[in-house]
C-alpha cells in the first residue's frame, strides 16, 4: 500500500540533509511528548510477548546488554 505524498513544510527544501534530520527529530520529539497518543501495531505487541516468553523459557540464555554493544560497535564503528 503506497503511503500519501504530503508537502513540505514551507523552506524544507531549502535546508541541509543534516537540517532536515533536526527538524524531522525536533517534530518527532513534539510528537513524542505524549507517548500515549502514539499507535502501537499489534505485531509489535506480539513480537515482545513472543521475546518474553523465549527469555522465561530460556532465561541463562540472555546476554549482558555491554556484550551486544560491543557486537554493535564492532559491526558499526
């Protein structure tokens, strides 16, 4: 399903990419502000609940959270 084309703001054009990313955050973070204003899709309840349950059931299976960082820094320096 193609998502509607909108306009820009009035001079977003005009702006640097790395303008556009703080203004696209700053609207982000005012959209953000009341969290419960914010649809959750229920695959994304689902996907956690199914995480849940993998770690009840396999709870040594867990990994510090310094050790996936390191995972992450390593592939994304």
């Amino acid at each position: 399903m193609a998502l509607p084309t909108i306009p820009d703001p009035p001079g977003f054009a005009e702006l640097s990419p790395a303008e556009q990313i703080d203004f696209l955050q700053r609207l982000w973070d005012r959209i953000a502000a009341d969290e419960l204003a914010i649809p959750v899709r229920e695959s994304h309840f689902e996907l956690a609940e199914d995480r849940l349950a993998a770690h009840r059931a396999q709870p040594d299976a867990a990994r510090p959270v310094e050790e996936l960082l390191d995972r992450l820094g390593r592939r994304h320096p």
